[in-house]
C-alpha cells in the first residue's frame, strides 16, 4: 500500500473524554450517514450522490488560502455565529504559527518580505467580519477572499505568500474543518460511500470516535470529541474539544496543520517523532501550553512502529486500551516543556542507580502507580531501537513519557544546544535549513552532527553526543 493508502487508513480514535457504554456497539450504518450529510446539504436523490469526493468538498466550502495553509469549512455550518468565530481563530492561529516557524529558521525580515506579509495577513484575518462570514451559504463564494474582499495590497500578500508556500516543498497544507460530529462522521461516511475502494479504510468500527483522518493530502479535523451517546449509535453529539480549555481547539487544530506542514517539508527522510516534537514546540510557544489529545497515551489511537529519532512501541503497532484518568503527565499541560515531570521521572529512576546510570534512568508506573519498571536511555537515536520494550502494564506511561521527552530534548536542543547558549538559536535554525536542504542525500544523524559537531546519541551517553547532554543538564533541573 503506498504513502496515500497508508495515511487514509489512519485516523486517530481519541477517546480521553468519551467513555464507552457496557455491550457491544450497534452497526454502523455508514452509507445512512453519508445521506444524512447529503440530505442536510440539499441532496436527497441518490442520483445526485457525488463521484468526486474531494471536488464535491471544494464546492461546499468556504476557503481561505494562509499562506502555508489552504483552511475550508462547510458554508452552510458558517451561518452558527460560534462556527464562523472558530474558523476566525483558527485561522489566526494558523498565520500565527507560520510567523513563529520563520522566526525558528532565522529568516532575515529584511530580506524576505514573508515575516512582514504574515504580520498583514494576520491583521486582516483578525478582523474578518463574523456577519459576513455567516452569509457565505446564501452568497455562494468559495473563496473567502472573495466574500471579505481584499485590496490590491492584501491581493499581492496573499499571492507572495502562496508562491513561497510552493517554493517550500509543495502545495499548502490542505485542512477541513467540521465543526460538529454529526458532520465529521457523514464527511467520513460519504468519503466511502463516493470511492467503495476507501469503504475498507473508513467505514470501519471506531470511526465515530476519530477526531480526524485523511484522504489523499486533505485532512479532516473535528471541533468535537464523541460522547457516550456514539456508544448507542447517535453520532450527532460531541464535547468541544475546547470545553475545559479556552485554545484547546486551536492548539488541536495548529498541531495537525503544523506536523502536516513539516511532513511536507521533510518528507520521509526526517523521522516522524522530530517532526512531531517540532509541531508540539511551535504549539507551546504560540499559546504557552500543548494541551492536546493527538499523542501519548489516548488509549485507543493505534500506535506507532519503531523508528530512529525515537522508537515508538509495539514493533508491529496495535490497539490500546481505553484511556484512564489524568496522569502526572498531563497536569502542566506542558507549559515548561514537560522538564519538571521528566526530572521527577529522572530523579525516582536515579534512586536505583549509581553513577551514569543515575541520570540516565526513568522510573515508569503502572495506572494505579503500583508497579514501576526503570526504563533506561538511551531513548534517541539507533541505539535507541535496540533498547528492551517495557511491560505491557507500563506502556502508557512509556507513551507519555516519549512524548513528553521529545518535547524537552528539542526545546533543550533550541536553547542549550551550543557550548554558548546565544549561540544555541542559530544553530537549531541551520539544522532546520540544513535538514530541508539535505533532501535524503544526507542522513538524518549526519546532518545533525555536522551542526553540532557531535552526534545525535550513543550508548555510553557521555558529554560527546548531545543526549548524553541533554540527560546532565535536565538532571540539574528543578523537579
């Protein structure tokens, strides 16, 4: 199955505020679901059932090109005046993180106009009238240009922007939004009822509780997580997914679209768990935390095979269980890059060991915190893959902690990286260009080490690879 294949299977079944009710799920009936959204967009005859599933998507939405990003939503959802303020915001935000992303890479503003046109886009987007936008189904604009209307200024921004979208590894990240579940399960159900080949995929048992899937390069994101009512066959509830934090949808949002975004503009040579951790960071500094359910322990997401920046789990992937309470690691949201947690973890796994060992070992639990196994870095790099896969009972816990250990060795790698910590910025920069400009012609490991002079990782963990580095400095911090 090629790259497309693989990504369509894959939706992410998050289940953290959704408990499921005791028996066995009703049948599905997919193609039902697929007529529904029909019927609520006018099309009762199933003569007039779309072929084209991703041009039929186009005709229905409201579009709005960003830059790096290319964000629909139905017209006809755009006329609730809560669904055109969070298509509002969330387009902000998406403007918002690409100007974070340019200043990462260092790009000089004053040779590149992008930082400055962002800075217009952004100021425009903002102030989109919520009145207009709620007329775009009785307008029939598909292009939000074309409702809000634009100078010759604005015009120019949006087409410099759009070329330097191209000019970075191809077209725009594609993103629909749904902002009901009703809509998020019929726009699944009508992918496979439009292409039977997808049926396979997509009209499978769990989708009711996916927050997004892909067909080919567009993704679909839902506003809402499912409810207990999914588990007796009504998929028209949801909770918000920002129902217990105020940004909780726009940093859901911003993460897909970013990890998407660098996807593209790395390809496959740059392992998934950087590109992830990149996405995270740039999430953590727009909105101060990363309170989001898109990894770690979701119990139910299927899980990840093993790769080199970090290996993942199962070394075949697989299921889990349902998710259980909060855990430690979730309690800061990440708002210190998971340091303080991971120097806890550190600190309970030292208290075992002696010497090296002491900063390179984390204590791991069970759920009920009952049982503990010492897991043991290295956790980057090949050396990483070779390590002993815990327990089955401490998995999730391992989950959380590679999530949170992605995101505090690249925020080191930002800041502290260098022997001089001013000049640690510009270097993480060069390793971001530098990592684009390899193209699969350098490895991964190589290119890091051509930046910093020593390699990503090594089993001894010494001060000669940076995580060894990483383990010293974090083993100094405040648990």
């Amino acid at each position: 199955m090629g790259r497309l294949g693989l990504r369509t299977v894959i939706g992410i079944a998050v289940c953290a505020l959704a408990s499921r009710a005791a028996g066995a799920l009703p049948q599905v009936d997919h193609a039902a679901l697929a007529r529904d959204l029909l019927a609520r967009d006018g099309l009762t005859s199933e003569d007039r059932e779309p072929t084209d599933y991703l041009a039929y998507i186009r005709e229905r939405s409201l579009t709005a090109s960003l830059g790096a990003f290319h964000v629909s939503i139905s017209r006809a959802a755009l006329e609730e005046k809560r669904a055109a303020r969070d298509f509002r915001d969330a387009c902000v935000s998406l403007v918002e993180v690409q100007e974070r992303w340019l200043a990462w890479t260092g790009t000089d503003a004053e040779l590149d106009p992008a930082q400055d046109d962002l800075e217009t886009l952004r100021s425009w987007v903002s102030k989109w009238n919520l009145r207009t936008l709620r007329k775009a189904s009785a307008e029939g604009h598909s292009l939000a240009s074309a409702l809000l209307g634009v100078n010759a200024e604005m015009g120019a921004v949006l087409e410099r922007l759009g070329a330097k979208s191209g000019e970075s590894g191809g077209n725009p990240v594609k993103v629909v939004l749904a902002p009901s579940r009703g809509e998020f399960v019929g726009l699944c159900s009508l992918a496979g009822l439009s292409r039977p080949s997808l049926r396979s995929h997509l009209w499978v048992k769990g989708i009711e509780k996916w927050t997004w899937f892909f067909v080919e390069d567009v993704r679909f994101v839902a506003f809402e997580y499912a409810t207990q009512s999914a588990s007796t066959g009504d998929y028209s509830r949801g909770n918000r997914i920002d129902s217990r934090n105020p940004t909780g949808l726009r940093q859901h949002i911003s993460q897909l679209a970013v990890n998407e975004m660098l996807r593209i503009r790395y390809g496959d040579d740059v392992p998934a768990a950087f590109v992830s951790g990149i996405a995270m960071n740039l999430v953590i500094d727009l909105f101060g935390e990363v309170n989001t359910r898109i990894e770690g322990d979701l119990r139910g997401r299927m899980t990840q095979a093993r790769e080199m920046f970090i290996p993942g789990g199962n070394p075949t992937g697989g299921v889990l269980p349902k998710i259980s309470a909060e855990s430690r690691w979730r309690v800061d949201q990440g708002k210190f890059h998971f340091v303080r947690v991971l120097r806890q973890v550190q600190k309970a796994g030292g208290k075992r060991k002696r010497g090296v060992d002491k900063v390179r070992t984390f204590l791991l639990q069970s759920d009920n915190g009952k049982l503990a196994y010492a897991l043991r870095a290295p956790v980057l790099g090949p050396s990483a893959v070779a390590t002993v896969t815990p327990p089955a009972w401490a998995e999730a816990d391992r989950l959380e902690f590679i999530r949170a250990y992605k995101s505090a060795f690249l925020h080191w790698l930002r800041e502290h990286g260098t022997d001089d910590d001013g000049d640690a910025q510009a270097a993480f920069a060069r390793l971001l260009s530098a990592l684009e400009e390899a193209g699969g012609e350098v490895s991964f490991e190589k290119t890091v080490e051509a930046i910093y002079g020593v390699p990503l990782s090594e089993a001894e963990l010494g001060e000669a690879c940076l995580e060894g580095r990483f383990l010293r400095w974090l083993s100094k911090q405040r648990g």
